[in-house]
C-alpha cells in the first residue's frame, strides 16, 4: 500500500495544500481527528458572508495500474439548516469541474447550535485512473450571514491497492 497525498494531517505549513474562501480557511489545533493539526473550513471565528464559499484542495496523479481509494475524516459545526450551509467534499478536474460528490452534508432538521462527530468517508478513485484530480473539501454558507457553520477535515488517505476492493462508505467514528 502506497500514499499519495502530501500531508495527510495537516501538520506542516506547507504549500501541500491550497487555501482559499472568505472564511476561516487554515490549519487549526482546535479539534483534530490524527497528528496535532485539522484543516478548518468555514465561519467560526471569520465574519459570515453570505454566499462564502470556503475551501481547501490538493491536486493528485491516480494511478493507472491498480485500485485507488480516498479516506477523509469530517466534523461539522452549524447554527444552520439544510440549503443554507453545507459541508462538501468535490473531486473535481484541474478545471474545478465537478466529477463527484463524496460528501454533501447539511444539518436536516436541526436548530440551534449543533456538533456533528468525527465521521469517516471513504470512496473509490479508481475510475479516474492516469488523470489528475483535485480533491476539494469546501464549507459553504449560503443565502445569508444570520448563522455560521465550519468543518474540520483530517487524516486525507488516498491510498492504492493491489487487492482487495475495500468498501466504500460514510459513517460515524465507532466508539471503543
């Protein structure tokens, strides 16, 4: 097993990663899934802006000789609902145009202030094999500036196999 992303964890200040948005977009301590650092998205401590996309991103080669799959962790903050402020993770072409959506996430139902728990996301890269890819993970408050939202990312694993296929799913971090 061989990884390909640099910085997995966010742990150096490296230009690894590309940061951009009105928003919060950094390496933060503040909640961390691995290591001592988590890529943080969105408005916790950055003035809301309405329609402000926040995102950070990293360009990456698939490997055409074997299967390859994406693991990331997320934990989503909100004081917002569904339409208005989502979490999102794009793989994207060098363009930014949209190839899929492993993550769209909204707080359904909620009201108030809510925290979501480390969840895990894995998903197969292997029908992009021998191109590159941009994976994406964006924080957006939409509509207005009433309620901030944010997400943490952590432990970025994109890592090929020979065999066998791992499954692909999104879930909550089991407790021990």
């Amino acid at each position: 097993m061989v990884f390909l992303i640099k910085d997995l964890s966010f742990e150096k200040a490296s230009g690894d990663w590309i940061w951009g948005g009105p928003g919060n977009h950094k390496r933060d301590t503040t909640e961390k899934h691995h290591g001592s650092w988590s890529a943080l998205t969105g408005f916790r401590d950055a003035s809301n802006v309405a329609n402000g996309y926040d995102y950070v991103y990293q360009d990456i080669i698939i490997p055409s000789e074997c299967q390859t799959i994406l693991e990331f962790w997320w934990k989503f903050h909100t004081n917002d609902y569904c339409n208005y402020d989502l979490a999102t993770m794009h793989i994207k072409d060098t363009s930014n145009n949209i190839l899929a959506t492993p993550l769209n996430f909204c707080c359904s139902g909620c009201s108030g202030y809510n925290v979501f728990p480390w969840q895990k996301v894995t998903y197969n890269l292997t029908p992009w094999a021998g191109q590159t890819i941009r994976l994406w993970f964006e924080t957006a408050n939409r509509v207005d500036t009433l309620f901030t939202t944010w997400t943490y990312y952590d432990h970025v694993l994109v890592r090929k196999y020979t065999s066998p296929e791992p499954s692909v799913s999104i879930g909550a971090e089991e407790s021990n």
